[in-house]
C-alpha cells in the first residue's frame, strides 16, 4: 500500500528544523554576537557511537555552531571523564554537553550524568531536566531529543492543540518512554503507559487517538491494534536479517508493522526516515536554546 499522504515525513520535518536552528543561530550571533557551542565526550572506539558522535559534529557545524569532541581512551579513568565534564561545566564557550552512551563498564554513567550542568544538559538526562519536565515546567527544562522529536512529529500532523486525545505510550524508559508520557500529559492528552507486564496491549492500543512504539520489538504493532484514523509514531530502531537483499544482509525496521498499521492509521513514521532523524535535530535545537538561555535572547519557534 502506498504511504502516500499518510507518511510523517521525519527527514523532511528534521531538514526544516535544522534550517531553522541555523537561521535563529544566525541571529544569536548577529545581535548578541554569541555562538552556540556543542561538546560531545565519547570514551572509547565502540564503532557505532563513533557513527553517531561524527554525525553529531557535521550537524553542528551544519547549524553554524562551535563543535568540539573529546576523544578518549577506552581504559580512561572516572574521575578523568568526570574532570572533563567540569571543565566542560565551566567553560562559557559551551551550552550544550553530551556524553555518548553506553561508556565501560569502569565507569558509573549515572554519576557522569549528573555531573553535567543542568543548564548545558542538552540530553535531558539530569535529574534536575527530569524533575522539570515531570512537573511541567518546560520553559526551563531541557527535554530528552528523541521524545521532543517525536512530539515535533506529532503536532506537525496533528496541530497544536492535542487538548482530550487519548494516548498510548508503549515503553517506560527513562530516555523515551517516560519523558515521551510527560509531554503528551503536558500536551493535555489522556495518557497510558504501556510496558512488557501489560495485559491486553492490543485491545489498549485499538483505544488510543496516538499510539507511540518505544518498545525495541521488530514489527511488534499489527495494523489491527490501531483504531481507524489514529497517528502512530514508531520510536522502534531494530536490525534484523534480510535475506531477500543477499546472503548476510540485514535492514532497519520498527517497532510496528509499517505497511499493516497504514491500513487503519491516518498518519504514521516510517523506520528509517521517521523519528530518527528528529533525534539529532533535536539536540541541534536545545543547543541553540541552551544558548539563546544563557544570553538572554528568544528561543527558536520549531
Ligand atoms: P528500553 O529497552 O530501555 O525500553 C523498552 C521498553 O519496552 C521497556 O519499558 C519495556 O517494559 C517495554 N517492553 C518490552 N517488551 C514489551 C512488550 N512485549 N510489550 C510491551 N512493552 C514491552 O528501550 P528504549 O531505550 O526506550 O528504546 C526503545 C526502542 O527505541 C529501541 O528500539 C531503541 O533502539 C529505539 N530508540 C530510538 C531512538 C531514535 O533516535 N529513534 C532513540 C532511542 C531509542
């Protein structure tokens, strides 16, 4: 079946935050004669981290920002990881601070994150972001890129004013599925939040006006659990065999059956070219808010 109309279009929409993060950028440095400054920490070669932390980088330059990456050994001590963080703390030419996850084993990420300042934070990992966004204060709060992104998505299709619909979120993690619930409830949905000891998640599904997949299961949502007309956002990065692409290939897929699930839903995220690309957009943009913060200056309108 074609997607025709009905695809959320997660490339496109992450292009035209990006364009707009860097006008804004523009701005910033125009009348505050401030630039946005991005440091990435990744310690050790993990060949994927080192993927994303290098598409981080060309990004951030794309926006016209300051982009510095700290490289470091794999046997790196905490204590240096935590020291670089501090210094990263106090340096003014940084609004933003990630540290690329997973770190070694050695090394208590949790104690790292929090040693993050909580307004450079722009994973919205600190407790402190978490505290905010979990008691609604948004306009300081720096929120997690994957949900944020995601939430982009939804309003692009659905409006402003998601005010009464009912919503399903499939997942409770930290990262996404908890952070994802807040947002909605803050959006003034009616808000579930589903997980693997949930009984019945079809029939809870078939209810939802927006369902979003943070779950980590291929293809798990069937068409048949979503109700007729709904929005579903697919979080879902999953690789699994390809064989009718050759011997030992592999492809990308979801956490819902893309072609079922466009058979009752009005709007729907592809994998890839759905969520994933909002992830890195977003961080882009709570960079840039990060700094227009802490100059004083209006954040973007994405
Ligand atoms: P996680 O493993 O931390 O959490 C998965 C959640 O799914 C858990 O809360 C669990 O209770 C729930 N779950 C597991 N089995 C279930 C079942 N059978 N029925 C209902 N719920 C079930 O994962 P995560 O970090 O939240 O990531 C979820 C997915 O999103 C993964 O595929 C991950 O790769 C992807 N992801 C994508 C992006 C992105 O940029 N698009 C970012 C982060 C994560």
């Amino acid at each position: 079946m074609s997607d025709e109309g009905k695809r959320i279009d997660g490339k496109l929409i992450a292009e035209d935050v990006v364009a707009r993060v860097a006008a804004h950028t523009q701005k910033l440095g125009a009348e505050k004669n401030v630039t946005p400054g991005l440091a990435v920490i990744i310690v050790g070669e993990d060949p994927a981290s080192q993927v994303y932390v290098a598409s981080k980088g060309r990004k951030a330059k794309e926006c016209g920002f300051h982009s510095v990456q700290h490289t470091l050994p794999a046997d790196t001590s905490e204590e240096d990881v935590l020291a670089h963080v501090r210094a990263l703390n106090d340096d003014p030419a940084i609004h933003g601070i990630l540290v690329q996850l997973p770190l070694p084993k050695h090394i208590d990420e949790n104690k790292v994150i929090q040693t993050i300042a909580p307004n450079k934070d722009v994973d919205g990992f600190h407790y402190m972001n978490v505290g905010k966004l979990g008691t609604g204060d948004l306009s300081t709060a720096y929120v997690p890129c994957t949900p944020a992104g995601s939430m982009i998505l939804i309003r692009r299709v659905l409006g402003d004013d998601l005010s009464g619909l009912s919503a399903v979120v499939i997942g409770r993690s930290n990262i996404v599925g908890k952070p994802m619930a807040n947002l909605l409830l803050g959006a003034n949905c009616t808000v579930t939040i589903a997980h693997s000891r949930t009984k019945d998640l079809p029939a809870l599904t078939r209810t939802a006006d927006i369902v979003v997949a943070a779950v980590g299961r291929p293809e798990m949502v069937k068409g048949d659990w979503i109700k007729p007309g709904a929005t579903l956002v697919d979080v879902g990065i999953n690789r699994v065999d390809a064989p009718e692409r050759g011997e030992g290939k592999t492809r990308l897929t979801g956490d819902a059956d893309y072609e079922g699930v466009l058979e009752n839903a009005a709007h729907a995220t592809p994998v890839p070219g759905g969520v994933g690309p909002m992830t890195i957009a977003m961080l882009m943009a709570n960079t840039l808010t990060s700094a227009c913060r802490h100059a004083g200056f209006d954040e973007p309108d994405l």
